[in-house]
C-alpha cells in the first residue's frame, strides 16, 4: 500500500467481478476454474530463458452466500436465508463508496 501511495503515477484499480463473484450469489455455486500460470523456465538446448505457460486446474467451492442457501434447503430453515437479505444493499453502497473515492484521486 506505502508504494501505491507514494508513487503518484500509479492509478488504484476497482475489481468490481471479483467484489461480485466474492460477495453475491453469481459466484455462489461451485465449479472448476481454470488458471494460467507463466513460469520462466532456461531452453537446455539453446541456453536462455523463456516464460512457458501451464494450465492449472482448481476447484472454486462457491462463496459465504452459497453456503447459507445450501444450509437452508438443507436444514429445512428460510430464516437462515433471509439473515442474507439487506447483503446486496450494503455492497452497492460499499462499492459505491469506493468508486467515488476513486474519482476523487
């Protein structure tokens, strides 16, 4: 953070997906994510370096929300779900918030 602040050409950066992805029900099922990965490796048969690309495989489980909803079915209980209910509010005013702090700088 000390660098981001004292370097003045550095812009801060919003990830609003990944807010979402994180904070929402868009991200709360689970699946298989798929990553790429740049490693720099030296060519034995030429002698210098080059970045080779992998591909990793890794489970996402899904978020807190999907936890909850699945809780609920589960136990056969709504108002563990409707603890949830005011979340999305309370992010868009968040993000807001953070956006606006943006455009101030």
């Amino acid at each position: 953070k000390k660098r981001l602040e004292e370097d003045p050409l550095t812009k801060p950066i919003f990830f609003k997906r990944r807010l979402l992805r994180i904070y929402t029900s868009n991200g709360a099922k689970a699946r298989i994510i798929d990553r790429k990965i740049k490693m720099l490796e030296k060519n034995e048969r030429f002698g210098y370096y080059e970045y080779n690309i992998y591909i990793k495989r890794s489970r996402y489980w899904g978020n807190f929300i999907g936890y909850v909803q699945r809780a609920s079915e589960i136990m056969k209980e709504p108002k563990i779900a409707r603890q949830l209910r005011n979340h999305r509010k309370i992010l868009k005013k968040e993000m807001e918030k953070q956006l606006q702090k943006l455009k101030d700088n």
